[in-house]
C-alpha cells in the first residue's frame, strides 16, 4: 500500500478530520522516571509527542494523565497502563464519539506524520481502523462504543494494546522497522540514544 503523501498545511493535513491522543499517564517503572518529562533535541518526549500530532493535523490533541498545561484527562483507575489512559478518556470526552482518533505513545519521539497519514488512510479505507502489524501503537481508530466495549474486555483479559487491537480486527499495516518505531523504556535505551 502507498504512503499517503504529506501535506504542506494544516489544511490538506492527512489528520484535519481526527482528534489526536497521546498516552503520558503511566508511571515509567522500567525508566524509573517520568518518560514524558524526558528531553531530546531541546524538548520533552510530551512536547514532542503533541507536536507531531499537530502537525499530522489532529485537533483536539488530548493527553491521557495528570498533565497541567495541556488538555489532559487524569486516569480515574491508575497502573492500567496505556489502556486505563484511553478508557479515562473515552469516558471523560463524549463529544469524540464518531470521530476518528490517532492514539499514540509518548515514549515514539520519532514518529512522522508519513507514518500517521499512511495508518490514517487505511483505516478510514478498512472503516473501524488499523494498526501495524509489528506494533500496536500508533493506533488509528475510530470512537465507537463498540470501542469502549472492547478497552472493557481488553482490560478484564491481559490488559494489553495487543489484545484490543486482536479483538477490533483491525486492518494491518505492514511498516518496515525503523526510526519512527523506535521507542524508550529503559534507563540503558536512553542513554545509549542520548549518547549516539
């Protein structure tokens, strides 16, 4: 399948129909700090995260946990992970349903907006959303309470973004391996990025 092309203004944006999300509430365990505080490049891994999000064309560009300064939603059931971050906002923002959303780590500084735009269109072209078949996040969906029923199931099961994206059925997006897959949840993987 095609990369769908990257637009030059926010207008033609691949993302100007989708609200954006990104998942900053967890409590960093393996980093043994907060992830989304991080910096690389002269801005933290939240900034970054939001950025490309904006750019990719989402509004509203939402943040899951107690994140002041930004348009945030607080986790109402804490150490849920990434799926307790997406059932706090779906129960906390009704006003996305229908919408389309991209869902995506904080800990992916470098995620494009190729990437996104290509899981973008895929999933409007599947209809209920996509995924890469290596990876479960980024994650292009769209807010259905057949969503929220399925973050119900996943999170009574394993708790996993796997198994949501398995119980969806998604449409599967083959992406090579690289650069904007890369993400950062040890004290070793950081350093080793900040010092290459």
């Amino acid at each position: 399948m095609p990369c769908v092309a990257m637009a030059r203004t926010l207008e033609n944006a691949p993302g100007k129909d989708w609200a954006g999300l990104v998942l900053a509430g967890g409590a960093s365990t393996r980093m043994g700090t907060d992830k989304a505080l991080l910096t690389l490049e002269g801005h933290t891994l939240l900034d970054r995260a939001v950025g490309i999000l904006r750019r990719f064309g989402a509004d509203p560009v939402l943040v899951s946990g107690n994140r002041p300064g930004y348009d945030c939603v607080p986790d109402s059931r804490p150490g849920l992970g990434p799926l307790g971050g997406l059932e706090s906002i779906l129960a906390a923002r009704g006003e996305l349903a229908g919408r389309w959303m991209m869902v995506i780590p904080v800990d992916m500084p470098y995620l494009d907006t190729e990437t996104l735009g290509h899981l973008a269109g895929a999933a409007q072209a599947h209809g209920g959303g996509a995924a890469c078949t290596q990876y479960p996040l980024p994650l292009a969906i769209r807010v259905t309470d057949g969503l929220a029923d399925a973050v119900d199931r996943a999170l009574a099961g394993t708790g996993s973004i796997r198994d949501l994206v398995g119980d969806l059925g998604l449409a599967r997006v083959e992406r090579e391996e690289g650069r904007p897959f890369e993400n950062f949840n040890t004290p070793q993987a950081w350093l080793k990025e900040n010092n290459a």
